[in-house]
C-alpha cells in the first residue's frame, strides 16, 4: 500500500479543482444549482430509424446554467419503475449551459415481437427525478396508438443528438 505524505494532500485539491474549472460544457461545476422545476423544456419523439427508440431533449431556458440527474426520469403508462440507465454507474448530475439542450435516447423494447412487452398508451419524461416532468400519448410521440415496453433502458445525458443515438445503437 502506498502511503501519501501530508504535502500531497493540497497538491492532489489543486489538480481536482483546475480539472472542474476546465471541465466541458455537461461536465458539473460546483457554482451550479438544480436546475429548477420551470427551467427545463422537455420533448420527446419517436426516432424515424427505429420505432423501439425515443428521443428526449431536455433544453434550459433559464439565463444561467443549471443540472439535471445524469439521466433522464422516464415512465410509462401505469406500469412500475422507470427506464434502467445504461450504462450503469454512480449518480450524478448533468450540467446544462443557458439555452443549451442535453439529449438522451430510450429504447423501449429490443425486440417489438416480444410477447411479453406491454402495450402503454402515455410515456412521461423528466429532466431530474425531483421533476414531475411532462407526459406525452403515444400519438404525439409518434408512436401510434401504444408504445410497446419490456425492460426499457435510457442513455445519460449527451451533448448532442447524434451522442445519444450511438449511445443507444442506433448509427
């Protein structure tokens, strides 16, 4: 085991804190608060490559950046739980610039055949699990008369649309 001398304990403090000040836009910065409930604009549709996949967009319209939870709250209908993350890993926030928008693919279902997924007819969608978000029918989705569910799974937050289509599969 390797033992730290007291001199690099301040040493090690500096380097973290130029690393977070350097960070990149959706990195967290420590000035940054919860983005509050009214902040965030949140949409959501199906993607035209594939039905099984939503595209979420979450922009923030306030004058200062803000952050969110890492990913995306995402229910559906009546059914329990929410899309697992993938990948998994610890919680944490996103940071989202004034103006900016983060996105984040879901994919429903991995196979539409499944004879186990449910049919549900709304899907709701919220930046940060403290949000109530906003609910969308599957028709505005673009989905038709139901989404088809089964073990759902949501990417975190990206920079961009294109981020959160390789992040679910789609190319």
């Amino acid at each position: 085991m390797r033992v730290r001398t007291a001199a690099a304990v301040p040493a090690l403090a500096l380097a973290a804190a130029s690393l977070l000040l350097a960070a990149p836009h959706g990195a967290v910065a420590a000035r940054d608060a919860v983005c509050p409930e009214r902040a965030p604009t949140v949409r959501a549709a199906v993607a035209p490559a594939d039905p099984s996949v939503l595209r979420i967009g979450v922009t923030n319209r306030s004058g200062h950046a803000c952050v969110v939870d890492r990913v995306p709250t995402v229910t559906f209908g009546d059914l329990d739980g929410a899309a697992r993350p993938v990948p998994d890993g610890a919680i944490g926030t996103y940071r989202i610039g004034a103006g900016r928008t983060a996105y984040a693919a879901v994919r429903t279902v991995a196979d539409p055949a499944d004879p186990q997924a449910r049919p549900v007819d709304t899907v709701s969608v919220a930046a940060d699990p403290a949000h109530r978000g906003r609910g969308f029918t599957a028709a505005e989705l673009g989905a038709g008369a139901a989404v088809r569910v089964w073990e759902p799974v949501t990417t975190w937050w990206q920079p961009s649309a294109a981020a959160a289509d390789r992040a679910i599969g789609l190319s």
